[in-house]
C-alpha cells in the first residue's frame, strides 16, 4: 500500500527537500527498491539487479525520475551498440516499466515515458541437462571422508533430488528439513514457501552431514546456537551461491564431465528432464520446481521431445 496520492503540494515539499542532485537520484532508487520488495517480494538477486540498473542509467543520465521517454530510448540503443544481450535489456526494461510506474502513482510524474517501450523478442533457450550416467558421478565426486565433502554431498544430492534453485539451496535455514516425514520447507520466488520430498539417498545423505559434518563445521564458530543455515563454512558462515558454483565445477572436473557443461541451475534442469522422462505429471514437476505458470515448466517437455528424437534417430532401423 503506496498510501494516499500526494497533492501538487505534497509534491513541491518533497522536491525542495530532496538532496543535491546526485544524492536525489539515490533516495529516489532506494525507495523505489523498498516499495517492490514491499509489494511482491522480490528476491535480493532481482533487486540488486534492478539497483545496478537504475544506477547505470543515473550515471548517465542524472535526474532519473525526469528523464523523457527519448532519453530513455537512446540510452536503450546505446546499450545495444555496446554489446549487452537481448536478455539483459529485457530486464532493463522491466526494471523501467517498475520504477516509473511507482513515480506514476506517487504522483512524481505525471506520466509514465517506458510505456511505449517494449522489450526485445527474447530466443527460447532450452536447458541443457546432464545425463543421468554424468549426473551419477557428479553426485559420487565429493570426498565424503572429510566435513566440507560430506556437506558438498549432501548439497549436491539434494539440489537434484529435490530441483532446488541455487539460491534456495544457499538460503536454506536448518529448520526447513523434516527427517522424520522426509520432505523439505523450501521459499522461492516472491517468497512463497513450497513441501518438497527429500528421496531416500538425499534424505541419507543430508541424515549423515546434519550428524557429523555440520557440528565439525561450527566448532569454529563463535556462537555455534546462533548459526541458523544449514550449509555452513568452516567458520559458520552460510555458503554462498558463488563458492557453491566454484564447487560443482571442481566436482565436475573430478567425475570427468565438461566444466562447460555443468552449473548449480543445470542440476535443477536435470532433475525436471529426467522426471519427465521416467513419465512424471507436468502438473506435479509445476509444484516441486515452484513455477507460478505451467508455461514456464512446459519448456521441459521440449527437453524431453528432443531426447525421444534423439534416441529415436540413433536406435531407430529406419531413424
């Protein structure tokens, strides 16, 4: 709730105690920020992505809340001359569309210049997905003998087993995992919570990290009670999504898959192919992937079709 419109009054107070210029374009950034994760719930990735955004385009253009729609519009094309990817003006201009639409209804602007504005036609990219011969022995990479390998295990089983995001696999906090009824409290997207079943190996196998590996992991830290994530470094801190990706590609290395092959979010797209392809409903992978839309999960059936045609064309008499 963005509160009552404010009167051209309200309006002229709030210019004239704006801070200088560049100080201005800040506040306006941050309180734009501040309203969206507010009203929807958006994940720190997105907002920090929409900051740097906003950021960019103050650093060029001051007085961002005044720019024109042509302003705008060339700013958009300069992006383009310098390279940047249909993907990331998209999001740029999501960004956009947000953040004049909340000065719209502030009453800062009168009108909106994004409106017209629209994204460029994006390319349908298919995720690529491991096998499950590779997937295997990735999951078998990990020295289990030791506390990080046996932690890198139980996050590598769970993030299949379970499609996990990366960043609701870092985020994860100890109470979200039931042992007893086997299933996983997990928030996602827009902060919305889903069950999902935790698999008798994943279930094992994080059994034996909560058991051994996570209390050699805390005896560092300083206040071991207070350290509520459940994947933690040596020092007690939680793991982060960038040492979590430097870690399935050592891992990758030693299964002796292609580095270039492999991510965090690949094992998420595995996870949705090869459930597809063992005959899952698409509505039930909708629920445990965590997709608002059933489009979004319908990509995974054309993973799935281009298999079939694969193995059709290689076994086939006739293929």
């Amino acid at each position: 709730n963005l509160g009552p419109m404010p009167t051209p009054a309200d309006r002229r107070q709030f210019i004239r105690n704006l801070p200088p210029l560049a100080d201005a374009d800040g506040v306006a950034i941050e309180r734009f920020l501040d309203a969206i994760w507010a009203e929807y719930g958006l994940a720190q990735a997105t907002l920090a992505a929409y900051r740097s955004d906003l950021q960019a385009l103050a650093r060029q253009h001051p007085g961002v809340l005044l720019l024109s729609r042509e302003t705008l519009f060339a700013h958009l094309a300069q992006r383009t001359q310098q390279g940047y990817s249909p993907r990331s003006t998209a999001r740029l201009l999501s960004c956009l569309h947000a953040f004049y639409a909340h000065a719209v209804r502030g009453g800062l602007r009168s009108e909106d210049p994004s409106a017209l504005l629209q994204s460029p036609t994006l390319p349908r990219l298919l995720p690529k997905a491991l096998s499950e011969t590779q997937i295997a022995a990735l999951l078998e990479a990990p020295e289990t003998s030791t506390a990080n390998g046996l932690r890198d295990r139980a996050m590598l089983e769970l993030m299949y087993a379970c499609g996990l995001r990366v960043s609701e696999l870092v985020g994860l906090p100890g109470t979200a995992v039931n042992l007893r009824q086997g299933v996983l409290r997990v928030r996602g997207k827009g902060n919305k919570e889903r069950l999902v079943p935790l698999g008798e190996e994943s279930g094992h196998w994080l059994s034996q990290y909560l058991k051994a590996a996570r209390p050699m992991l805390l005896t560092a830290a300083r206040n071991p009670g207070a350290v509520t994530a459940l994947f933690v470094t040596p020092g007690g801190d939680a793991l982060s999504r960038q040492a979590f990706w430097v870690l399935v590609k050592r891992y990758a290395v030693l299964a002796g898959v292609a580095p270039a092959q492999v991510s965090p979010h690949g094992l998420r797209h595995s996870f949705a192919t090869h459930l597809l392809n063992h005959g899952a409903d698409l509505r039930a992978l909708q629920m445990l992937l965590g997709h608002s839309a059933l489009s979004t999960t319908q990509i995974y059936t054309l993973v799935a079709r281009e298999r079939l045609q694969s193995l059709h064309a290689r076994h086939h008499p006739r293929g």
